[in-house]
C-alpha cells in the first residue's frame, strides 16, 4: 500500500481547472479535426451547440454566433464534417471542447449525401409534385429577375429577351452565394408575391413570371439554392417560376420546386418569351392561310352555285304556266263581271216586286191606325197625370188655408205690429206712444198707443143660488 505524498501541493479545484485549461491549450493550440456530427443545437442567442464524434469517442464543440453566420450549411447529425478550431476546456462540466472557427462538410460525398436526405424530406411532404406545377405565361408582360446585380447573368438575360421579345424586366438584387444569401433569395420571391397587381406610386406591379438564376460553380457555391427556406419559397410562388442556376450539369432542389427549370439563365430568357420575329411571321402565314381558305370557300361557292343555277328551268319556263294563267283569267273577267251584275239585278227586282203599292198602302194604313191609338193612349195618359196634380195641388191649398192666420182674422181677431212690421204678441212689449198697425180681416188701420197696458178683464163667476132655469146667473142682477 503506497503511502500518500504529503509533500504535493495542495490545489483547490479552480486552480486545478485553469491548470488544466492552459496545458490543454498550450499544447494545442489549433486543431483540425473530421467527424460526424451527432446532437446539434441551434441557441436562441445564434450559438450552436454539437457533438464531433466517430466510433470510438466524441468530443463537444462550440460554434459562436459570429462564425455561424459565416457557415452555408445548415447543421445536422450525421453530417461528416472537418473543422477547424481551438481545443479548451469548460470547467463547469470538467469537460473539454473544440470552439470550431471554420467548419466544411468532408468532401463532396457528405453534401450529396445531406442533399439526398433534403430532397427525400421535401419531396415526401409533396414539394415537388407535378400537381403544384403551374404553366407558364405565353408572352408576359413583366418578368422578375432574382439574382445578383453585379454579375454576368442578368446582361445575359437582358440581351437574349431584347433579341427575342422585348419586355419590361423588374430586378430583385440578391447575393447568391455566401452568408445570408438563402434569406435574400426567399424574401426576394415573397416580395414579388407580394407586390400589387397594379402600379401603385411606390410600388411596381407584381411580375407574371419570376426568373431564379444564377452562373455555375461548385456545389458549395450553389448550396443556398439547396436550403429548405429558399425550396419552400419557391414552391409557395403564386407567380409562375423558373429556376436558373449553374449550368446544364449542375442541379439544386429549387429546380425540383419550380415549375419550369432552365439549363441556362440564357435558356431562362428563352423559355420566358417567343420570338417576335417568329411570331410575327407566323401570324403573317396564319393570315395568308386563312385569306387562301376564305377564296378557296368562296370560289367552291360559286362553282356551287352555277351548278345548282344549271339545274334550275329558264325564267321563261317557270313563268309560261303563269302567265296563261292570267291570260284565261284576264279573259274570263268581263263575263263575269256581266254575270255578277245581271245576278244582283235579279235579286233587286225580286225584291222590288214585293214592294207592291198595294202592299205599301197597307203597311201605311195599319202605322196610321197605330199611331192614332198610341195617340189616344198617350192623351188619356196626359189628364190621369194633370187631374192627379190638380186634386193634389187643391189639398195642398186646403192645408194652406187651414194653416193660415187669416182664417182667425176671418173670425173677428186682429193682427198686432209694430212700426217695422214685427208681431207683438204680449201687451209688456208696447209702450206709451208706439206706432201700431193693426191687421183685421178686410184691411189694415193704423193706431197710436196712449197709455200703459192694463191686464184682462177678469172672468164672470155665476152667483152660487142665482135663479133661471139652467141654473145661469143673471147678467144685470
């Protein structure tokens, strides 16, 4: 049993760890290492966490936010990497880690191998089914070009669509290799999208097709039109889409989501117009066709019609029977007319004939003796009608009389007024000195009033044991 060493040092655990950091570090300093990454993690800060392993050890590593955004491709496990980097240690875990300053896929076979994987994944999720394929318009109005304004693509695309189909091309400048150039490239085909369709003060109108391009490179060149932000761009475009990048032999997955892939941006331009030329030649045969059909129809017409006009009878021959026609009838016309008029003559003798003198005398007699007896009727008729308004016009005079006040004049009353001809019927209404006119039976008189009214006479009582037969009073006694 080995005694302990009393005679080491003691160290706390930091000076321990930082020991450890700088040996680690001193002896190496940078380091390139390749392996296959195993669990990645993307921070909310933009670090990125993983682990490099191979089959037999695995080591942490550490990418910061600044060196991520340098790095193309998007992390995954199972990619076979080689970075390159500074080898520390984390005391916090008592673990040591690789913070990676270059990070490159290990050759060509892992990127195709990533690729495969991408388009195994989209390709399952429909992104590139025949279905969501649109057609593309025949001549467009405006095309939209997404690609870098620096390069030799877009002069080849403007000259090839002045050579062919002049139109109006809206530019959206974008880089297409590098850090960010995927984010560009895709919020460059939601821009387009979004755009009005009609030209607005500040906005252009929205394009009816969009050219994705790019020259040629290596894989690494092209791999931002291999990023699923850009694939799902492109497949999510309501405005038709051709893809455009590298040359014929090289193939990214946004040709899988477009619809339309060009080998060439050239081949692009060519694929988005017609020839002018072609068309207007084209059209001038169509023309030309079409004036050739039209005498071809008019002179096969015109031969129809003279052999159906060979067929027809002369003119004569179909107005021969016609006009023989009239003839008879012209002809027959005077007899009838003859025969027409002796048969009304017929008709008005038969008629005149029973028109007799003596048949009209008497037709005459019988209307005298009836008019005689309307005649007779109608003056009875008068004097039932006039005797009945007189007898009625006699009661209605009776009545009037018997109604009348001059009856009680008749009876020795008289008829007061005053001087305006108004009845007095109370003796209060006169006054001393009024003007009276007074009405008896056979005239009027008039009279002055000299005194005040006096009240009536009182009425005659019979005494109670006046004598006389009848038992009457005695008018002197």
């Amino acid at each position: 049993m080995n005694e302990p060493r009393l005679n080491l040092p003691e160290l706390t655990v930091s000076e321990l760890s930082t020991a450890l950091k700088r040996t680690i570090e001193d002896a190496y300093g940078y380091v390139r290492v390749r392996g296959e990454l195993g669990k990645v993690s993307y921070h909310g800060n933009g670090h990125v966490y993983f682990d490099l392993k191979d089959d037999r050890a695995c080591i942490a590593g550490v990418i910061w936010r600044s060196t991520a955004l340098r790095i193309q491709l998007r992390l995954e496990a199972g990619l076979e990497v080689v970075v390159t980097g500074r080898l520390t240690t984390y005391p916090g875990r008592s673990q040591y880690q690789i913070i990676v300053e270059t990070l490159e896929p290990a050759g060509i076979g892992a990127l195709m191998a990533l690729l495969e994987e991408r388009k195994r994944k989209l390709a399952a999720e429909g992104l590139f089914d025949e279905a969501r394929k649109q057609l593309l318009p025949f001549l467009p109005t405006i095309i939209g070009v997404v690609t870098s304004p620096t390069g030799a693509v877009i002069r080849d695309i403007l000259h090839r669509l002045a050579d062919r189909f002049p139109r109006r091309v809206l530019l959206w400048p974008v880089k297409v290799q590098g850090e960010g150039s995927a984010a560009e490239i895709a919020a460059a085909l939601h821009g387009f999208n979004a755009l009005p369709e009609r030209e607005s003060a500040f906005l252009p109108p929205r394009p009816d097709l969009i050219i994705v391009a790019r020259g040629g490179g290596s894989l690494e060149d092209l791999w931002s039109f291999n990023e699923e932000i850009v694939v799902r761009a492109a497949a999510a475009s309501l405005i038709p889409l051709i893809s455009a990048v590298g040359h014929e032999t090289d193939v990214t997955l946004i040709d899988f989501a477009a619809d339309r892939r060009a080998p060439t941006p050239t081949a692009a331009a060519e694929l988005a117009v017609p020839v002018r030329a072609e068309l207007m030649s084209r059209l001038a045969a169509i023309g030309q066709r079409q004036f050739a059909c039209w005498q071809r129809g008019l002179e096969q017409r015109r031969r129809e019609l003279h052999l159906l006009s060979r067929a027809l009878p002369a003119l004569d021959e179909l107005l021969a029977v016609p006009r023989q026609r009239l003839d008879a009838c012209a002809a027959r016309l005077p007899r009838a007319l003859s025969a027409n008029a002796q048969l009304h003559h017929r008709q008005f003798a038969r008629v005149a004939a029973r028109l007799s003198p003596r048949l009209l005398s008497h037709r005459l007699e019988r209307c005298q003796e009836q008019t005689a007896a309307f005649g007779e009727r109608a003056a009875r008729a008068f004097r039932t009608a006039t005797d009945r308004r007189l007898q009625r016009l006699r009661s209605a005079a009776q009545l009037l009389e018997a109604y009348s006040y001059r009856g009680v004049l008749a009876r020795g009353f008289a008829l007061v007024r005053d001087g305006d001809g108004h009845p007095l019927r109370a003796a209060a209404s006169v006054a001393a000195g009024m003007r009276l006119d007074i009405e008896f039976a056979d005239g009027r008189v008039a009279a002055t009033a000299d005194g005040e009214s006096r009240p009536p006479p009182a009425k005659l009582k019979p005494r109670a044991g006046g004598g006389g037969q009848g038992g009457q009073g005695n008018l002197f006694g």
